[in-house]
C-alpha cells in the first residue's frame, strides 16, 4: 500500500448499530434513554429509480453524528451488511464524514486501493423542523483497510435536514458520539491501518483522536478487564461506543429509571452491557 490518502474531511459522521428486528431495537434505546425517530426503509438508487436497501432504519441523532439503529430484512447473502450481521448483532458500520464522496474515493484509488464504487443513497425525513428526502453518497472503504467492521466514507447533501436533534433533547442527556472501541488481537495493528484515514489530529499508543472524537483499540483482555466478558464477542470488532452527555448523574438515573443495571467504569464513565443495548457496549461520558 502506497502513503495514507488524504480526503476533505474525516470524523464520526455515524455509527451503525445492526440487528433482525427494528422494533426490539427501538425499544431498546427507549429504555436506555434516547429519543429514537420513527423507523423508515432505507432507499438505494437502482438505475435512477429509489429501491429498497431492505433495511428499515431509525436514527439516535445529534447536532453533529447520529446513530442508525438498522434492522436489516433482507436474506440476500449479497445485502452489504450480511457478512457482519453473520457474526453477531451489534455495532458494525463506522461512516466517516467526507466533503466529497467522489473526491475522496479517486484519492483511494490514486493510491492503489481497490475501491468499491460510490452510490447513492437517501432517506426520508420526517423528524425535527425541517422535512424532505435527505440524501447522501457513500461508499465502502476497501477491504485492505480492515475487517472489524463495515468501514465507510460518507457525503451528507443535506445535512441541515439529518441532523436535527429532538426540540427536547435526549432524556439521559445525550450530546453526540465521541468514540468507538476496536477489539482486535493486535491493537497497535489496527490502530496504524487506521490512521491511514484522514483527520487524524493526535495519537497514543492505544488511540486516534479526530478532534474530539476517538477510536480506542483494546486487546480481548484489556477489554475484559475493564468491562467484563461478553461471551458472544470475538476479535475483531467494533466492541462499542461513547456518547458524551451532559451529567452522569442524569444519564445513570434515566437509565436506572427503566430497570437496565448501569456500570461504574474506573475512569468515573458510565457503561452499560452489549445484553441491554443490542450487542454494543454502550459508554457515557461526561469528558
């Protein structure tokens, strides 16, 4: 592989957090605290024509991420998502934000990457102040990157129309996505293929910071010392995600409130168990 490429931009645009069942996973959410959309059909663009992804998704959103809650309905073993929905439900897409999709899939491919191509994708809105059919281009980081998960570049052509949180906010006081922790037998390997993405803006031996934003690689162990085993969870993956709230005492009585058991982490962070949120662990922060 030639030198790391550089795109427009690069953060946590989204996470994507994958299961069977829409429903169960909406009130999953609920019950931890969150504000979910109303679920839709996710829509491709087949010869022009919107066609459906056979998923139906809802969405956990903030001012500048959100989370997809995707409920996959296709038994196609060609669906984009069935190889990591084979492992195990949970949180399996990273969409990193790009301000060109196009731009930034010829910058891949100038360095000798295998590229899979950009397509079209849309939603409609039908949350916040502001309705319409949002729309964005994407497209699958190449397989040499990595396999903990779905990787993704991704364009927004209407973000003033995604990322539209609830008037009144979530009830655990959620404020947007800050992090994701990687499971891989060789984190100081994955942490260098991934820096091969743009925005890398710091560095440590176990993480990537874009601005504010995190990836932490954890070894089985490291994570099982700090979080406990999580029996049907194998390297590599991505074991988790960050949220940033706005009091922990908040979020850990809005969570206790609805009966899910909430975990002190030695660094003074909440987190709950991948059991009670759809096979990701799931971590507050107040920092």
């Amino acid at each position: 592989m030639k030198s790391a490429p550089q795109f427009q931009s690069a953060a946590i645009d989204h996470l994507g957090v994958v299961g069977r069942d829409i429903t169960i996973m909406i009130d999953a959410y609920v019950r931890l605290g969150f504000s979910p959309t109303e679920p839709v059909p996710l829509m491709g663009m087949v010869d022009g024509q919107p066609t459906p992804l056979g998923q139906d998704s809802a969405h956990l959103i903030f001012a500048d991420s959100y989370v997809e809650l995707s409920g996959v309905t296709s038994t196609d073993p060609a669906h984009h998502l069935a190889p990591w929905l084979k492992r195990r439900k949970g949180l399996h897409i990273l969409a990193l934000g790009s301000d060109d999709a196009v731009a930034s899939h010829s910058a891949l491919e100038s360095h000798g990457l295998d590229v899979p191509a950009v397509q079209d994708a849309g939603r409609h809105v039908t949350y916040g102040t502001h309705h319409g059919d949002a729309a964005f281009k994407w497209f699958k980081a190449p397989d040499a990157l990595g396999n903990e998960g779905f990787v993704c570049l991704v364009e927004q052509i209407t973000p003033e129309l995604v990322f539209q949180p609830p008037e009144n906010g979530h009830p655990n006081g959620a404020l947007g996505v800050t992090g994701v922790t990687i499971l891989s037998d060789s984190p100081a390997e994955s942490l260098k293929r991934f820096e091969a993405y743009p925005g890398v803006t710091g560095r440590t031996p176990h993480s990537l910071s874009f601005g504010h934003q995190t990836l932490s690689f954890l070894n089985p162990k490291e994570l099982a010392d700090q979080f406990g085993i999580f029996d049907d969870m194998t390297s590599p993956a991505f074991a988790g995600f960050t949220m940033r709230v706005e009091n922990l005492e908040t979020t850990r009585a809005a969570i206790k409130e609805a009966g899910v058991t909430v975990h002190d982490h030695e660094n003074g962070d909440l987190w709950v168990n991948p059991t009670d949120a759809c096979g990701t662990l799931l971590i507050f922060s107040a920092k």
